[in-house]
C-alpha cells in the first residue's frame, strides 16, 4: 500500500534523459555505526588495546581486504563483491558535524550543507539538478529529499486490508478530485508491480523486503533515478558484539537483495551506505562504545570500481585520537558525494556547488569504464 503521495513514474515518461540508466542509492544508517568494529584496522595494534573485550574471539574470523584491514564476518556479500570488484570501504570519513547529537548529526548529514536545513536535502537538490526522479523508501520524506521536484514515498501499510471492492469505492469516490484518483491509480499500480501478497502486507517491513521492494520499483518503466533507504538500529552502548552481529548480517542481505532485485541494472547502480558519526575508540564498561566523530562509508555497485580501501588512515595512538576519544576523521562524506555525483550522474563543478557547496570532490576514479 503507498502513502498519500504515490510514484508518478508508473504513468509518466522520464525526462533525464542524461541520467538513464545511472541508478544511485543512497542507505542512512541510523545510530551512528562503529566503523571499527565494521572495517576493522587488523594491522593497528591499538585496536586491541582500546577494545580488549569488543575484539576478544570473532577478530580472527573477520574477512581480508587487505594488509591493512577487514570485514566484519557478517559482511560476506559485501566482501564477495570487494573481491570482484564492486564494492570499497572508505575509512576515517566525518561529515563536519562538531557534536554528537544523533538528530541533529542525521538533519545535518542529510541536509549536505555544512549546517542544518530541514526544507532542503543533498539527494533533492542532486536530482533537482538533473530533472530526475528521486524515491524514497520511507513513510514520511526525508530531510535529504526535501525541496525535490520530482520525489515520492513508499513504504508497506500496516492497516487493515483492504478488499477490491473497497478500491472500486474509492475510485468512484475520489472521481471529482483528480489529484486523489491519480494517487490511488498509481498506488494500486505499485503494489501488483511489487505483487505484494495482502495476507503479508500489514506484517512489519524488513529491510531486506524494503530493499527488495526499492530494486523492484527502480528497474520499473520509467522508474526512478535515486532511492533512499534507511535502517536504525546501531546506537550499540551495550552488548555491541552480538547487535552488530545482528546488525550487519541485516545490512548486508539487504543490500544482496537490493542487487538481486535490480538483475542487470546492478551494472549502472552506485549504493552509498552512510552513518551520522562514529563511535569512541574503546570500549566503555557496558560492553559497547559511545558516541563518537568518524566512521566509515560504503560504497558499492556493479558502476563501481572497487577492490581497494579508500580514504587516510589517521591512526589509533593516544595522540592521534579526535580530541583524546574519537577516530579522527580525514576526509569528508559530502565531497566523496560530490566524487560520485560527478563521475556517476556528470555532474558539473557548477552543479554540484548548488548540491553539495564548499565541499569539492576528490580527485580519485570510483567509477569503473563504461
């Protein structure tokens, strides 16, 4: 079942024409995920040091990148495509957030301006510069799309079902009011695109039938440019362990779902998976971490050029610590944005200084040969 505003892409004829066939998603994960515990720096012997119950058992299970660094052993899609090179972790990436509020940390990462703005997001301003259609898998619109031209909501009802015959009233109903008939035409539309099942619908969404549901409505006819998705869950103070294991397991079958449901668009997607903050450096005496300033950044796709571990280590010495706690952040979300905007959309530096302003991108090639 679709919220009031359906997608208009099942009736209407795309007009990016410039981007078609370029998909970009975006994942926020919301709670401020430990980047440590994710992409784990094998090879700095602080790690154990700062973490000596966190890594004690499971680190020798973690999954190779490199001399350097590994996986999270819950991350093994990821990790298979790291080896086939579509997918690269970026380490120590801050978005210039100064505190350590988590709403405030996700309104200023979606807004991508250097300070909060709740009427305009990065994601709505990327796709307004474009004439694309943005998607945003959720019940409400997020910050990130807010001021787009072209955006609409999805997200599985919970309601009690409804019977055809209900429908049939309701288009008889909403027949002198265009702009409600429209919305329901499209919305049913959706849902025998999605062939949602109605004895299923009212259950709770996972994020892997969420993701699924995104792959599905993108590769649609006319289907949208971007997409939004988000999942909670990694504010881990306590019992960070076996929440991450949890946690991780999720994301990374979502987003196996989310490639499986694309099938041959894979090949032109970018997925960018992003967090608010990172998470101190030790661990506290509730077996978790707390809120801290730097995390990491995932960004795969069949577009990518991956295999590599990108971004400047800064190190887990004492005096190398974002002040005295926290890994140091050494590059920024909102320009590896504006790399991927310009290399994967075209995006032109004008372009992106309305996007993504006094964040310009970095002079790395994400973006495998077309």
């Amino acid at each position: 079942m679709l919220w009031p505003t359906a997608p208009v892409w099942a009736q209407t004829t795309n007009s990016a024409t410039s981007t078609a066939g370029k998909k970009l998603v975006w994942v926020l994960l919301r709670g401020a995920l430990d980047s440590l515990h994710t992409v784990i720096p094998v090879a700095d012997n602080n790690l154990r040091q700062h973490r000596p119950k966190l890594t004690d058992g499971w680190l020798p299970s973690a999954l190779p990148l490199s001399s350097e660094f590994a996986l999270h052993p819950s991350l093994k899609n990821l990790h298979s495509w790291y080896q086939s090179g579509q997918f690269s972790p970026i380490v120590a990436v801050g978005s210039g957030y100064d505190s350590r509020s988590h709403f405030d940390g996700q309104d200023f990462l979606e807004s991508g301006l250097g300070q909060i703005d709740h009427d305009s997001g990065w994601l709505a301003r990327a796709i307004n510069s474009r004439h694309a259609q943005g998607l945003a898998i959720a019940q409400t619109t997020p910050i990130a799309f807010r001021s787009a031209e072209q955006v609409m909501e999805w997200f599985p009802s919970r309601f009690r079902l409804s019977k055809e015959d209900t429908y049939a009233a309701l288009m008889d109903m909403y027949e002198e009011t265009p702009s409600m008939l429209t919305s329901l035409q499209e919305g049913l539309a959706a849902r025998d695109l999605l062939a949602l099942d109605q004895a299923k619908e009212n259950k709770k969404a996972t994020f892997k039938s969420l993701a699924a549901a995104c792959g599905t409505l993108m590769t649609s006819d006319n289907g949208p440019d971007c997409a939004m998705l988000e999942l909670g869950g990694w504010d881990t103070h306590n019992n960070q362990v076996n929440r991450l294991n949890r946690q991780l397991t999720e994301l990374d079958q979502g987003l196996a779902a989310l490639k499986e449901s694309l099938g041959d668009e894979w090949r032109n997607t970018v997925v960018v998976v992003s967090t608010e903050f990172g998470r101190t450096v030790r661990e506290n005496g509730t077996a978790g971490t707390d809120h801290g300033t730097a995390s990491c950044m995932l960004v795969a796709g069949g577009a990518m050029k991956g295999g590599s571990v990108l971004g400047a280590w800064p190190g887990l010495e004492e005096q190398q610590l974002f002040q005295g706690r926290d890994l140091m952040p050494t590059s920024s979300a909102f320009r590896w944005w504006a790399t991927i905007l310009a290399q994967h959309w075209g995006l032109t530096e004008s372009q992106l200084q309305t996007v993504l302003p006094g964040s310009p991108r970095y002079e790395v090639n994400l973006m495998r040969q077309s």
